[in-house]
C-alpha cells in the first residue's frame, strides 16, 4: 500500500503529465508567398510572437531585429500597396503584395522592409519585381485640379505610415513640373530575418 506522500507525488506527476500533453506545440514560421522576377517563391520568416513581429494590418513577416535603420547589407523586402496577392475582405485597405529582391540559396538573410504606394489612381499594375517597382518610381503623372490624398489608392495605410492626410504635405513629392511620382517607395524602419527559395528548393528543406 502507497504511503499518503507516495500517492501525492503519485498524483502531482499524472497531473504534470496532463499539463504537458494539453501545453501547445510551438509552431515554425507561417511561410508567405511573394515575388522574385514575376515568379512566386516562399518568403520563410524566423518565428516571433505578435508583440515582436513587423506586420501590416494582420499579416505577419517576421521578428524584428533590434537594428532597425536601413542597412546596405541586407536584401530588400517591397511591401507593395494596393496589391492583388494578399487581400482582406475584413481590412482591404491592407490589400498588397510582396516583391522580394533576391533569393537566399537556403541561407536565412536579414531584409530591410519598404513601403510601397501607388500615388497615381491610374497606375493599375500587379507588381511582382522590384525592376517594375523602381521604374515606376522614377515616373511621374500630373495630378487632376482637385486632386487629393484620398485619391491615392491605399490612402489610409498611406497616411498611417506616413502621417501625410492634407495636400499641403503631400507637397514634399512635388517635382518642380508639378507632378508626382507614380510611386514611391518608403523605409519602413523595420528589419526581419528570413529566406526566400523556389517553392521546389523550399519543400526540401523543410523535410
């Protein structure tokens, strides 16, 4: 017959056993879908909890590192806005897509993140390289008399990440011709850890 401490101990291990079978898996990175070259490839981030990761709206890219300021050594992660990639029918505001500079050859690599919104109502293009997104950073459009910020496509992320809501600020854009640039491409003082592979090279390495 087992002593009373014998069975309280008895009990105290069945019940730290439960614990441990109900306790939740810890789950990796939720790999994203972008663009490299117009081809899709898998975005694969270190995984972070919400309080430490860089998002947009609810989506999640990754932990952000410490060091926030644009790097020349990292890669370029293009958080393109409008975009048909990622849509929400709750916040489609956020609606966007992601463009990837480079791949990471199975490596992970630090990637400075960019926001990228389309100024000109008329520039309906579904980005999907960065070489699309810098040319059409360096054109321009001349803007209609009663042209306003809340004829920018993504106006409202554009004025959260920006803090531009009047068309006095959205002056600084201003070329001396009077136009914008069709787009404009923005650090988003955020940096995350990550690979980005074929989705061939990338199903390998997760077996």
């Amino acid at each position: 017959m087992l002593t009373p401490n014998v069975q309280k101990l008895a009990k105290l291990g069945i019940l730290a056993a439960m614990v441990g079978l109900a306790a939740p898996v810890p789950q990796g990175p939720k790999p994203l879908s972008a663009y490299y070259e117009s081809a899709s490839v898998q975005f694969v981030p270190e995984a972070a909890s919400i309080r430490h990761s860089a998002m947009l709206g609810p989506w999640m890219f990754g932990k952000r590192l410490r060091e926030d300021k644009p790097l020349d050594k990292r890669l370029n992660l293009y958080v393109v806005m409008p975009g048909m990639q990622y849509s929400s029918a709750i916040n489609p505001e956020y609606d966007h897509n992601l463009v990837v500079n480079t791949l990471t050859h199975e490596k992970a690599r630090e990637w400075d993140i960019f926001w990228c919104f389309a100024l000109d109502p008329a520039l309906d293009n579904d980005f999907r390289s960065e070489h699309d997104l810098l040319v059409a950073a360096q054109q321009t459009f001349k803007p209609a008399d009663l042209f306003d910020v809340e004829d920018i496509p993504a106006h409202q992320v554009f004025t959260e990440k920006t803090g531009i809501d009047s068309l006095e600020e959205l002056r600084r854009y201003r070329r001396p011709d009077g136009s914008l640039p069709r787009l404009i491409i923005l650090p988003a003082k955020l940096a995350v850890s990550a690979t980005a592979e074929t989705p061939e090279v990338a199903a390998a390495a997760s077996r």
